[in-house]
C-alpha cells in the first residue's frame, strides 16, 4: 500500500510579525515547499470608499491619507489632481513644485520603510533602524511643513494648506546631502551582503509577461525590465520639466524580475527622487499657495479617471460627479491591492522562508488593499 | 582545590560535591545571564544608533533584573490541548542540558565543576539533552509553527555537531587528551602556545599547524553559532517566519528559562572555543601572581582571563547577529553538508598526516 501524505494548511497572519499589517495567508503545504498561497483580505476595511459619497470634496481628502498611510502625500496628490481635472481648474505653478516635493519625499519615506522591513523580514534587524532614523528626517520636514508626521492633510484641491517654512529648502537640501552617503551604507550593509542576495537572487522571479498579464506596476513592474512610469509615460504635474532616470531591473544578481530586483529597485528610486527634489528646490518659483482653492466645490456632472506613480504603482482614482457637493463614487485603483494578486504565482514551489521574502518584495500596505 | 576547601569546611563528601556542583550557577550562569542580556541590548542599540535601556539604575544596568520580575509575575499559561507532561518538562530538560554542560567547563585551574577525562566529549554529549528538550516543546505546544521550529531546529542542531565535533577530533589527535584542564595546561606559556598558533611545538611543525588550527577554528566556530540557534542561523526561532519558533506558546518562568538557556549556551560554546583554541585559562602574557609571588592570585586571573575569553566570544556572537541577515532552511543544510563538514574531514586528514611524520 503507497504511503499517503496529507498537505498541511498553515494559516500565516493576520497576526504575524511579517505580514506587514493584518494579512492573512493560507498557504498550502508539502513539507515545506509551498502548494498554493491564498491571500486573504478584508481585516482593515474602513468603507472608505462608500464614506465618500456622503462627504464633500474636500472632506475626502483626510480619509485618502489613511489608504496608504506609508504614503499619504501622494495619495492626496493623485485625489487633488482627479477633482482639479473634474473641476477643470489650474493651480500656481508653485503649488505643483511643492507638491512634488512632497511626492517625492514621500516615495523616499515609503521606500525606506520597503527596505528597512524587507531587511527585518530576512532577519536583519539593523538596517530597519537605519532606514528609519531616515525616515524620521523626513517625516520632521512634513511636520514643520503641515503639522503632521503621518497623515498631512496638506495637499488641497487647487492649492496646499500651508506655504513652506521659510527654513524648508535651507533644511531639505541639508536632508539631501546627508542622505546620499547613508544610501551607500545600506549598500554595504544590506544590498550586497552575501547572505541577503543568497536570499534574494532568483526567488520568486516575475518574468514580464507575467507581471503585465496580472496587472502589475510601480516598482514591481520596472524590476522585471520595463521602463513604465506614470512620471514620464503620462506626465502630470509638471514631471517632464525634470531630469531623471527610470532604473529597471537588470538581474545583476541572479534572474531579472527577482526579489533582489524588486529591492534593489527601490534604492535606485530613492536616488532619482533625490535628483527630481534637487531640481525642483533650484526651480522653486514663488507665489501664493491657496489663492486657487475654491470656495465651494461643485464640479458638473461627469467623471474622470486619473493615475498618478504612487510609490507602490499605479494609483488610480475614478470619480463620478453628479453636480452635487458630494462626489456620487469615488473608485480607487490601489496598486498594493492589484500587486498582491501575483502571490500565488510567486509563491508556488518556494519554501515557507521565501513567502516572506516575496511579499516583503512587493511591498504591500494593507490599508490601501482594504481600503 | 575547591572540592578539597568544600570539604574542609563541611567535613562531608555529599555536601563538599553538592556545593561544588551548584556553584557555576550561582556564581556563574545566573549572573552572567543577567549581565549578557544586557550587554546584548546595549551592543544591539549602540550599533543601531540608540541608546538601549536608559531608566532602570544607572544607563539601563537594572534593566535585566526588571525583566526577570516581570517574568516571574506572569501567568502561566499553558494551551488547553497541548502534551502537558512534555509541555513542563521540555523548557527544564532544555535548560538542564546547557547547565550540566557548565560541569566540565574549566574557569581556572582551581574552579571546574567537575574535572573529568572526558570533559570536551561530555560537553558535546550533554548538549545534546537540549535538542530533545527543544523537540519536545515543539511538539508539545501542538502548534504547525513550533513544530516547524522543532524540526527545524532539531535537523539544524544535528547536523553542525559533526563539523563541530571533527574539529574537536584534530585538536585530540595533535594532543592526545579530552580532558579540558589538561588541554588548558598544555597551552601554558605565552600566547603562541595556543592552539590557534600551532600548539606548545616549536619548530617548522608549528608553522605547518597555523593554516590548519585557523580553519578549524573558522569551521567550529561557524557550527557553534548554529547550534545555538543565532543569526545567520537562527533558523528554528526565525521570528519574522515562525513567529518565535518552538517557544511560541510559552509565558513567564518557562519563557524565561529557554531563555536563560539560550544565553547559557552561547557562553559554553564560547567557552569550548576559548578553551580548545585559545589557551583555555591560561594568560596570553604571563600572571602577575608569579611576578609578585603570591600564588593565590593566579587561579582568580586565570578566572579573569578566561570569562574574558568567553565574554569576548559571545560579543561577536551578537555583532553578528546585529549584521548579518537569516540564512535560508536549505541554504543552512547546503552550508553544513557540502563546505563545512568535508573542509573538516580534508582539514582533519592534513593534521594527522603532519602528526604522523
């Protein structure tokens, strides 16, 4: 008689310490080689998006940061952009040099935060405090800024909040020139340790068909070799007055489309953000800040469909308005949520220790995957 | 020494052997527990730009202390559908394991628990109780994520005691003897005595030893780290996989003693290197006692030197784990079986042959 052998159902999270928030895996076991993966969400779902259809346009604007809260600027900026367009105003030009100062000292927050949990998540636990002493420099510029270390409520539909500290560029070119050296140090630490790209290089490889079939972007999206950005693809703002580089993945260290690709990436991104904040402080025109925000709010009817480049990917927002003061649905494209459907196809044959390096690769926040 | 003081003051063997036995915890484990979880705070927070605990005494020194009455405060929780014989017994046969080990351990000429013949074996042998200490709470827990630890951990803990042991297999071919305090006097001397520059040989033969006794170094040291269970190879405790690996589901005193175990396994291994490889107790530069004729002084240096040694060896025991990512379960296996475990066969070989001639 053929011994049976049962496959074992192992429930990983919501309550687990890498799961990066209230994610529950079920993942199907031989041994330890994984059989399928199911992802399932729904544990922080706030109706955010039916809030929105009794709220007013602006009133939106707090519960958008509390999507992504690893990137609540950006999340504000993609939601501003959608209303002006429905509105069909334009704002200063100074208002938009802010706000991609802002995005993009966002996405080095938020890439930071990728790292520094990427690094805790295969064990080492140093370069996530490194990474966050960072952070902490910049989350003290979006304080002196509006006030708030996480959740900013700053950028406003037609305008900003507040105009800049008189300080602000002084303190942020300071950030820049103090950040550029601690990039390499994570180099030295993380990115070409031995240990980690053993770990990393060619684990859950995404080749690019793939990723394009199952609708991935951002980061993930670029690292298996294709150069899509929302930044340059389908300028918004004023992204095509500056000068920087797409990085791709090229599978330096093992197959394009790896783990290592998919951090790595994000390392590049941090150094072309600083480039793009370079230009626009050397750019920065002045202006008054609020004098385009409306009084009132009451776009006619109709809908509109803007994608902004989150730090995670593609961050869509549909609105339809029906010439009310509230919007009548407010969709979101929440690129966290369409990059956890690759899990599965990852996952499949890896071991239970490359689950976690895989989804600490795509970087998920679950606040914006429930909404 | 000690035994014969013991006996002196309470005029019976029983009693003279029972004291003697309790002394490296008292005077040694629990202290050092107490000061190396805090030395592994603050070397952890100064290497990642904190300051470590701040509020207990004097820059955090009591903060050990709160934690122990912390622990002994809390609830005993044990799951309803656990193995509860196995589920009390396994944290105590855990610790039992890296305590006995302590036994044979030389601090001084004058201050070994127990100076058997075989003292380097017994060590490696009685480690081994913590394996099935560790597989027991694993199985006992009833829970997927310590059964993984448990297997993991018992698979992992298994297969570096080979190269750990074929190194330990050169030492005792080139000196003939497994008792520790022989193996620390043979050492006498200055530092090119050690092992780790050749051995008390002089000649040609001991620059042959050097390439040799440093690999062999390398390997036991990398196998120790394995056996207990610290980064890069805290695989069965890996917390961002298995939560915390086989001792998830314990609280309180019991947490608290896989825990102490833990710290006192990392001083013994630290300990076996120290004393097979450099120079045990003995003085890289000479004692002080000799120079100002007091004899009783050197055994207390002896003692000094050789926490020393094992104090220093776990410090780089933390500055790796504060370094270093996790190694992946097969990668680990891959390590063991195909570099570190033939390097110690050709390694073990080398030395023979060098021996013979």
């Amino acid at each position: 008689m053929p011994l049976k052998t049962e496959e074992m159902v192992l429930n990983m999270g919501p309550q687990h310490p890498s799961t990066h928030g209230v994610l529950r895996l079920e993942l199907q076991l031989e041994g330890e080689i994984i059989k399928a993966v199911k992802p399932h969400i729904g544990y922080l779902h706030r109706c955010f998006e039916k809030h929105t259809e009794v709220m007013t346009y602006p009133q939106v604007i707090p519960y958008v940061d509390r999507m992504d809260y690893l990137a609540s600027m950006y999340n504000e900026f993609g939601y501003a952009i959608a209303v002006e367009k429905l509105l069909g105003i334009e704002v200063p030009e100074r208002v938009d040099f802010i706000r991609v100062i802002m995005g993009e000292l966002q996405r080095i927050a938020s890439h930071l935060v990728a790292i520094g949990t990427y690094g805790a998540d295969l064990g080492a636990f140093t370069p996530f405090l490194f990474a966050f002493r960072d952070r902490e420099k910049i989350l003290s510029l979006f304080e002196m800024t509006c006030g708030g270390r996480l959740l900013y409520n700053y950028i406003w539909v037609g305008g900003v909040s507040h105009d800049l500290h008189p300080d602000f560029v002084r303190l942020t070119r300071e950030f820049i020139s103090y950040f550029r050296p601690n990039i390499k140090e994570m180099n030295e630490l993380l990115s070409f340790n031995k240990i980690f790209v053993e770990r990393t290089a060619n684990v859950g490889i995404l080749p690019l068909d793939t990723a394009i079939n199952f609708g991935i972007s951002g980061p993930n999206l670029r690292a298996s070799g294709i150069k899509w950005d929302l930044r340059r693809d389908d300028p918004y703002s004023v992204y095509n007055r500056f000068d920087f580089e797409i990085p791709i993945g090229d599978g330096r260290m093992g197959t394009v489309g790896d783990c290592w690709d998919r951090y790595f990436i994000r390392i590049l991104e941090m150094e072309e953000s600083l480039k793009i904040i370079e230009q626009a402080l050397d750019q920065l025109p002045e202006g008054d800040v609020t004098s385009a925000i409306p009084k009132r709010i009451k776009p006619p009817v109709g809908q509109v469909y803007t994608r902004v480049e989150n730090p995670r990917g593609e961050l869509g927002y549909f609105i339809i308005s029906n010439g009310s003061l509230n919007p009548f649905r407010v969709k979101v494209r929440a690129p966290s949520f369409v990059n956890l459907g690759i899990m599965d196809e990852l996952c499949r044959g890896h071991m239970i220790a490359d689950v976690i390096a895989i989804l600490g690769s795509i970087d998920i926040v679950l606040g914006e995957i429930d909404r | 020494m000690i035994y014969d003081f013991l006996l002196k003051l309470t005029g019976s063997e029983i009693a003279a052997g029972f004291i003697q036995s309790l002394l490296p915890l008292f005077v040694f484990i629990l202290p050092f527990a107490l000061f190396a979880v805090l030395l592994e705070r603050k070397v952890s927070a100064h290497m990642q730009d904190r300051l470590g605990p701040m509020r207990t005494g004097y820059h955090g020194i009591l903060q050990t202390v709160a934690d122990i009455i912390k622990l002994v405060q809390k609830e005993d929780i044990v799951p309803t559908n656990s193995d509860k014989p196995l589920f009390n017994i396994a944290p105590v046969l855990v610790f039992t394991g890296s305590y006995a080990a302590f036994a044979a351990i030389p601090f001084s000429s004058a201050f070994i628990g127990s100076n058997i013949d075989l003292g380097l074996f017994f060590i490696v042998a009685v480690s081994g109780l913590v394996v099935a200490g560790i597989l027991m709470a694993g199985w006992a827990s009833n829970n997927k994520y310590t059964l993984l630890g448990a297997m993991r951990s018992a698979a992992q803990v298994i297969s570096y005691e080979i190269p750990t042991m074929l190194v330990i297999l050169t030492i005792v071919m080139m000196t003939g003897t497994l008792n520790l305090t022989t193996l620390s006097e043979l050492q006498t001397g200055y530092f090119w005595n050690w092992m780790i520059l050749g051995g008390p040989v002089a000649g040609l033969v001991k620059l042959a030893f050097i390439p040799s006794m440093f690999i062999g170094f390398v390997i036991i040291y990398i196998s120790t780290l394995a056996e207990v269970n610290r980064t890069p190879f805290d695989i069965p405790e890996a917390e961002s996989e298995l939560v915390s690996g086989y001792h998830t589901e314990y609280s309180g005193m019991k947490f608290a003693m896989f825990f102490l175990a833990e710290y006192a396994n990392m001083f013994a291994v630290s300990a076996i290197v120290a004393a097979v490889f450099f120079g045990g107790y003995q003085s890289p530069i000479g004692y002080l006692g000799n120079t100002l004729d007091i004899l009783w002084l050197i055994p207390i240096e002896q003692f000094f030197w050789f926490t020393f040694k094992g104090v220093f060896f776990v410090f780089v025991q933390m500055w790796l784990r504060w370094t270093l990512p996790r190694l992946r379960v097969d990668q680990l296996m891959a390590l063991c079986w195909k570099y570190l475990i033939p390097i110690a066969f050709v390694n073990l070989l080398i030395v023979g042959l060098i021996t013979v001639l």
